[in-house]
C-alpha cells in the first residue's frame, strides 16, 4: 500500500469516526466530561462534578479534532463550553496537579491556535504557570500529584505536559518556562531510560540535591516491567520536546524507546499492545491507547528522521492503527463506545473504552491525513 492509500483509508474512517460522534455528542448531556463507556454511554470518572480529573482535556480535544476535520461548528460551540467547564479547577489551587499540560493544551491552547481566542490564551498561560511552579530546582524535576509522602515524585506521563512550557515561552516571549521544561527532560532522560530502552513509570528523587531513590512499578505489572503506556509517553513526549527545542538528544531517546516498542510489538498479532510488556500471559489485558499514543509518537519521527529511517516508524504506526481497527474500534451507532479494551493500570479499569484512546486515535489518523493542528 502507497502512502496515498494510507491518507485515503484514514480520511474514509475519520468520516466515519465523525458522523459517530456527531451522534454522541447530540445524546451527552454537557455537565459532565466523558471519561469512559458504561451501557453503552459516556460517563464521567467516578462523578459528574469530578471537574479536576487528569483525563478532561481530552474530550474538548476530541471536539476540536472533529472541528477540523468535518468544519461543523457544533464542535467549536461544544469545545468552548467545556473549556468554560475547566475553569472552576483552573481557579481552585488544591484541585491542580502536575497534567495541567493533558488538561488545558487540548481544551484552551487547541481553541487559542484555532480560534486566536485572548481569554483561551490566558487560560493557558495559567495553567503553565502552575506546571512551572512545581518544579524543584535543587532537584531539578517537576514533582508529580499532591498530598504527603511524595513531595519527591515524578512520572514519565510529564513528558506530554511539557509542551505547555515551550507555547507560554513562545507566547510571552520569557525563556523561564522552556529552561524549566528542559532541566526536567533532562531528568527524566537520564533516570527513566533503561539501557535496553525501556521506561520506568515513577521515579523517587531526593527533594535536597535531587539523586535517585528508587523506582516504584505505578501502573505497570511491576517494579521493572515496561508498562506500555509510559513507553508510549515517553516516544511521543521526547520527540515533541526535540520539535520544540531540536535537542537531538531528545530525538535520540525517542527512537530508542520507539525500537524498544516495536521490538516487543513483534509478538502482538493483533497489532495492539498489552498493559505491560513484562507481564504474565494470562490475564490478557490489552491496551488501545497505549497503541494509538505510541503511534502518534512514531507519525511524529518519521517527519523528522532521513528518507531511509521513516519506514520503521511509518510501517510502525499504520500497523498499529490498523490492529486498533480491525480488532478494537466499534464504530456502530448504538454505543458511544469507539476505541474499546483500553486499560487504566495493570489489574484495573482493564479492556473498557478510555476516553484518551480515542482522542490519541483520532489525532493520529489526523496525523496521516495532514490536516491536524499539532496541539502538544
């Protein structure tokens, strides 16, 4: 198949994916972020007032994807209301956290590119601020959650939360956000790369003089394993922080958890990783949306690397999306589940629809088609 095929096989499922949502979104009631699927409708994480939780950029986000694609105004409207929604976290400190990136780069940042927006715009210079002030700067790392205990904590999903630095120094024209962007990439590359490229979740560092205390296993199988996910966060994390500061040694940690990846993904049948490379092999838990970030990660290499690399990371993701088609995605009208049998963490929330899954999905076909807005 010729790359032509593959933008004329993305844009035919983006339609489809497009008119399913436009369903979706006509039955959603707007008080609430979707999160998952349950009896066949969107619901929230946990509550409907959950207006804080990590994962509620990613419906805004969706919205903006489908703007772009089908030219509907009733994404824009819709993805306006729920940035209005994020503003009660926005303006309630207890409630921010270190994914403010997930949570405003998609909602308010995607509608200030689009839309030139000062209020969105405003919005997310806030919510990089925030991230800004979490940094440690005699450990020179971003701490990760809140609350006692683990004031030393970071996490490799912070890779994907950077990029709300490099926009607010880019907008504010103040080099601060990108130099506290770069010392935790740094950390991050120097302590959650395993040599044989694989990826720790949560790292402990000493809050003093920022050494490394342990690893803990997070949401992966176990200390040591290779949960999927956080190996997709870190292909798609370090190469958006070498397109915005062409580090190359960004680039190179990228491919090398990126050959890692596709290594173990030699094994998968279905095209669609599990939870955790390292685990056992029953339980099967598979997990869609580690696939589809991963994929977006790969798309974002093969922009980048000579004519004779692209091939790996191109025949990488087409592979991927296309397991994530045939295998796990319900475009029926009768459910507002689409990518199904993601996975939360190792043993929980496993094979259920995430709302990340689709986002990733969608933006990665985008990808292919070459009509996307990078947003990160």
């Amino acid at each position: 198949m010729n790359w032509q095929d593959n933008i004329e096989w993305a844009n035919s499922l983006l339609e489809r994916i497009e008119a399913k949502y436009s369903k979706i979104v006509e039955r959603t009631k707007v008080d609430f972020f979707p999160y998952t699927v349950k009896d066949n409708h969107m619901v929230a994480y946990e509550s409907d007032d959950n207006y804080d939780w990590w994962t509620n950029g990613f419906y805004p986000g969706i919205l903006w994807e489908l703007h772009l694609q089908s030219g509907k105004t009733k994404y824009q409207a819709l993805a306006e209301h729920y940035e209005e929604l994020l503003d009660r976290p926005l303006h309630s400190y207890e409630g921010l956290h270190h994914d403010v990136g997930f949570m405003w780069l998609t909602s308010a940042v995607a509608s200030y590119r689009i839309t030139g927006n000062k209020q969105s715009k405003n919005r997310g210079l806030l919510a990089a601020s925030v991230l800004a002030s979490r940094y440690n700067i005699e450990g020179n790392f971003i701490r990760a959650w809140n609350g006692d205990g683990n004031t030393g904590w970071a996490i490799i999903d912070s890779m994907m939360n950077l990029p709300i630095l490099y926009w607010a120094s880019e907008e504010t024209k103040d080099p601060r956000f990108t130099y506290i962007a770069k010392r935790h990439a740094d950390k991050v590359m120097e302590n959650f790369i395993r040599e044989d490229g694989s990826v720790r979740h949560i790292v402990s560092f000493d809050i003093k003089d920022g050494h490394m205390i342990e690893e803990f296993g997070g949401q992966g199988y176990s200390v040591g394993s290779a949960w999927t996910r956080g190996q997709a966060w870190a292909i798609y994390g370090f190469v958006l922080n070498y397109l915005h500061t062409k580090d190359e040694r960004y680039l190179m940690t990228s491919k090398k958890v990126a050959h890692f990846f596709l290594t173990n993904m030699t094994v998968e049948e279905d095209g669609v990783p599990p939870c955790d490379f390292r685990s056992p092999k029953e339980p099967i838990y598979k997990d869609t949306t580690a696939g589809a970030i991963a994929a977006c990660g790969l798309l974002e290499i093969s922009m980048v690397v000579p004519e004779y690399e692209k091939g790996i990371y191109l025949e990488g993701a087409i592979r991927i999306l296309k397991g994530i088609e045939t295998n796990f995605c319900n475009l029926s009208f009768d459910t507002d589940s689409l990518v199904e049998y993601g996975t939360e963490r190792y043993g929980k929330g496993t094979n259920i629809p995430i709302i990340y899954g689709d986002y990733y999905f969608i933006e990665a076909l985008m990808k292919i088609k070459g009509n996307d807005i990078l947003f990160w």
